[in-house]
C-alpha cells in the first residue's frame, strides 16, 4: 500500500526583521510548506531576504493577506507588543498561527489569544525552538521515563555580551528559553508555586540588564534562571539534579551537549535526641561517584522541527507540541517575574497556569532523533 504525499500548505510570514528571515528559510526548505507570501513595512527589506523565491508576495499591509485563500497558516516575527493584535486578525480569517516568543507582551493578551484559537477551531503554536533541538528533546525523554528520578533542582544559566533590547528588560529577552525548556520538560510542565525575581541595572538603561529568578516546583524542587546582558563570557547551561542522576546540558559544547551524571549526595538518616531533647537528624552523608554518559545527538536545525511540527498539528487536528496554552504558562511565569521584580523580590504566584496535557507528539520526534 502506498501513501500520496499531501500537498504543501500555503503560508505566509508577518515581519521579515531579525526572527523572520529564519522562518523565510526553513519554510522554504520545508516539503510541507509552500511559500506565499512575505509581509513587512520595510517593502524593500523584504525583497532583499525573500530573493528570487518565485511564487512569494511582498506585502507591506497584513490585510492583503486575510483575503487570500492559498495561505493556510500564517507566522508573527514582530515584537511582542503587536502580537496580540496580528494574531487575533489572521485567527478571524480562518488561519492558523506560528508566532515568536513570547506569545505576547501581558498574560491578558496571550490569554485572549489561547481563547480565540480554542473558539475559532485553529492551531496556535508558540515558537519555542530550542523545544525542538536534540538535546532538549532528549531531556525531555529522560526525565519522563524516570532516569534522573524525582527532579531536586534545576540550575539555568544564559549569559552574554549584549545585546541590550530597547523594549524589553533583560528577563524578558533571554528567560523566555529557559522558561520554555523547563515547561517542556518538566512532567508537570512550567506551574511553580511563586515567583521571586531579582535584577539590576548597572548600565543606566532604564531597565534591569542582570537577572536572577527562583521558583518553587512541585515537589519541593527549586528551580533558578540566572540571565545577563553584561557577561564577557557566553554560556548556555541548564542543571537539572534528580535522585537518581544529575543532567547537564551545555549548548555551546557540540561534542557534548549532553551529560548524565551517575553522580551525587545521599543522605543516610537516623533520628536521635539532642541534648534540649528535641529531634534531630543524624545525617551520614555519602558521595555516589558512579558513572558518567553522553547521549549521541544528531545535528539538525530545531525550526525545521518547528515548522514540521506546525503542519502535522494542522493536517492531524491537534495541539502543537508547543502549544498556546505552554506560551501563556511562559508568559505568566515572565509577567510574575516582572511584578516580583518591582517588589524587590517578593514571591508573585503566576495566574491562569494549565496543567499540559500528555504531549503525543514528543514521542514521534525522539525516535528521529535516536
């Protein structure tokens, strides 16, 4: 029995600026995606990175777009402050939406969006790439089937030199990809308990370029976002202690993006009586220094992931593995985040978080990567 390929789905892209010359390319390259159209203010901006791409439009007005009836999705690469507005046009003309972290600039917004799509039948993905590489992927798969054992802590680190936004503070930025990684591969995706956020503003900027978030997880873990605009060095680290084995994923490190520590502290406990007569732990701590592993990983490009996975939630009819729903838990952990900051670190709860439902789609993604 043989099976017909489908037909490619028409899409355009909205913003053709830093993130969407990206998505320009990897629906291009994409067999499931046929290019149609690519909008931007700057007309002459997105000639120049469209080509000679025949078959694509340049348009500089979005309703041009809503009219047509070859464009079934359509992908936001504008700042977040119009993300709202964009994506709830392109959701009332009957079209599927892709838009850039973070979902939007306020939870109100992104909730309103996660609502509309759910009302209008429609696919809404949030475009959290670095869900798509490998290496997260992988993590995904170890922590669901138990290799770490109950998740203790995780440690985050995303620093490097510049670039300060004009927008944006520094958590807003860089935590997005952080926050997003924890919320896919955490179990119970990204629902901490609060929210504690601390940050500075040493350049005079008007807004914190240095950040560190602390949250507490289900379980009793505690998780901590360390991002900055300031560090000489660049570093791309994520920790994520268990029980059983300890996770370390290096992004810079391509030989070894990946590392499973049989490595680290038990605590054998014995209750004795002090000498006031109150309870007391006796605590023989011991060291496991046991083995150490790293997962082979294929190189591939994660937006290709993205918008693969884009077409497969359209043509099956089910959430994206990133879904609306995963952007606005990002996006009220960062809104937390901010108001916590204001409040020289008070713990903030975030609002309107879900629980994910069970995610059908990692599966058939890791086995392309074994």
């Amino acid at each position: 029995m043989t099976h017909s390929t489908p037909p490619p789905l028409g899409v355009a892209v909205i913003g053709a600026g830093y993130w969407g010359p990206n998505l320009i390319r990897n629906f291009r390259s994409s067999p499931d995606w046929a290019l149609r159209a690519v909008c931007d203010l700057d007309v002459a901006r997105a000639r120049q990175v469209v080509g000679d791409a025949s078959g694509c439009d340049v348009v500089a007005d979005v309703a041009q777009l809503l009219e047509r009836d070859d464009i079934d999705a359509v992908a936001i690469a504008t700042p977040a402050r119009t993300h709202r507005g964009v994506a709830e046009a392109v959701l009332r003309a009957g079209k599927h939406v892709l838009v850039e972290k973070p979902l939007a600039d306020s939870v109100e917004a992104g909730t309103a969006m996660v609502a509309l799509a759910r009302e209008q039948g429609l696919v809404l993905m949030a475009d959290h790439t670095y869900c798509f590489t490998p290496a997260v992927l992988k993590m995904a798969e170890l922590v669901a089937a138990g290799e770490l054992g109950d998740v203790l802590y995780v440690d985050s680190v995303r620093i490097n030199l510049g670039l300060v936004q004009p927008d944006v503070d520094v958590l807003w930025d860089l935590a997005p990809h952080d926050l997003s990684i924890l919320d896919y591969v955490l179990p119970g995706g990204l629902a901490p308990g609060g929210v504690s956020a601390f940050g500075a503003d040493p350049l005079g900027a008007g807004r914190a370029c240095v950040g560190h978030i602390s949250m507490p997880l289900a379980g009793g873990a505690l998780a901590h976002v360390h991002v900055n605009w300031m560090s000489p060095t660049k570093i791309r680290q994520m920790v994520i202690g268990g029980s059983r084995r300890t996770l370390v994923w290096d992004d810079l490190n391509p030989q070894q993006r990946l590392s499973v520590y049989d490595r680290g502290v038990d605590l054998g406990q014995t209750s004795v009586l002090g000498q006031a007569g109150a309870e007391r732990r006796d605590a023989g701590i011991s060291y496991r220094l046991g083995d150490t592993w790293s997962p082979a990983l294929p190189e591939r490009e994660p937006l290709m992931g993205v918008v693969t996975e884009l077409a497969a939630s359209i043509r099956e009819g089910r959430a994206p593995s990133t879904d609306g729903a995963a952007g606005l838990r990002v996006l009220s952990t960062l809104a937390a985040a901010s108001e916590s900051l204001a409040a020289d670190g008070l713990m903030v709860r975030p609002q309107g978080l879900t629980v994910p439902a069970p995610r059908q789609a990692v599966r058939s993604e890791l086995e392309s990567v074994r």
